[in-house]
C-alpha cells in the first residue's frame, strides 16, 4: 500500500494532477473528495477511493481516463477494495445507479457502462459507493453551479447517509437556488466535473 504522497506523486507522473475539473484541477478535486471522506470517518485505505473515485472516468468526467487494463496496477497501490468501489464509481450507469439507491437493502446491482454488464454488489461495497458519489459530487456542486443535475437521486443518497451526510448535503445546498430544471439528468455542458 503506498502512502498519500506516493499516490499523489503518481498522478503528477500519469499527467492527471493538471487536469481542469469543475475551476479546479483534477488532483485538487480528488484530495478534497479524500478528505472529506476521512472527515467522515473513512480510514486511510478506503478514503483512498476518494483519490481514485473517477480515475477511469465517469458516465460525465472523461477529462481524463486511465485505460481499465491499469486496474491490477490501481489495486497494487491502493487495495482491492479500494480499487473496486472507484472503479463502480467510474462504470456505474448514473439512471440504473438512482434506481437501485431506493432499495433499503440488498441484493445491489450495478449496470456496468463499460461492458453494459450487471455487476452483484455487497451491501458493504454499495454503501461505500453511495457515500463515495455523495462526497464526490458535494465536493463540486457549488463551483460547477448543475445543483439540479440528480438532485433528487443526491439527496436520497444524503438520507440514506443520514448523520453527517445529511447534515454536508443540507449545509452545502443551503446556498442552491430553487430547483429549475425539468430532466434532473440534464447536465450542462460547459461543466467539466462529476
């Protein structure tokens, strides 16, 4: 397992810490979704999902992408579930994503973008992805001002979190104006993040 400052030293040499995301860069993004997931109790090994939660890139987010053959590499550095919940994060289709988070429990499923595949997801690994997704996009919100984009499917993701991933969301949208958006799924296109 390689510390915080070897995994930041390997996206500078992968040539992902300069990328723009959401009037930032890329590696600032990721060490603030790190962060706030070790706020919220995470410890370092699984808060390193944080780090690698969209190295892939996402269903959005294809600033930049790391080829899925890197996989065993990214579970080298990180651990395997670690490597697992980012790289669900990265492949789940969002709309299948939604569904599946109003089910109070398990069997999850995640419907693979990559391979249009289901995959089978512990209850374990599904919490973690849904606490993932909402540190991810509460990290960004404000500067990629898209507060409607999912923000019915983001604010059962913060209920089901409960505690301080309710009180994060309600803070952090407290500022959101009024929801205007008809398709929720709408996303900007001048946004770079998510």
């Amino acid at each position: 397992m390689k510390t915080f400052k070897e995994l930041c030293t390997y996206f500078q040499d992968i040539g992902a810490n300069d990328v723009a995301h959401t009037s930032k860069g890329y590696l600032a993004h990721a060490i603030g979704v790190y962060n706030d997931l070790k706020e919220w109790g995470w410890n370092d090994e699984l808060a390193y999902t944080g780090l690698f939660h969209s190295i892939y890139g996402t269903q959005i987010f294809q600033g930049f992408t790391l080829p899925l053959e890197k996989r065993d590499e990214i579970r080298g550095l990180i651990g395997e579930q670690a490597e697992f919940v980012s790289y669900l994060n990265c492949a789940m289709d969002r709309t299948h994503f939604d569904q599946e988070i109003l089910k109070l429990t398990g069997p999850y499923q995640i419907l693979d973008r990559f391979t249009e595949e289901l995959i089978d997801v512990s209850d374990e690994d599904f919490n973690l992805l849904c606490t993932l997704h909402l540190c991810d996009w509460l990290e960004q919100v404000a500067r990629s001002n898209a507060w409607d984009y999912r923000r019915k499917a983001l604010r059962r993701l913060a209920e089901r979190e409960d505690g301080i991933g309710l009180q994060r969301y309600d803070a952090v949208f407290a500022d959101a104006p009024e929801q205007t958006w008809f398709d929720e799924y709408a996303y900007p296109e001048n946004v770079s993040g998510a």
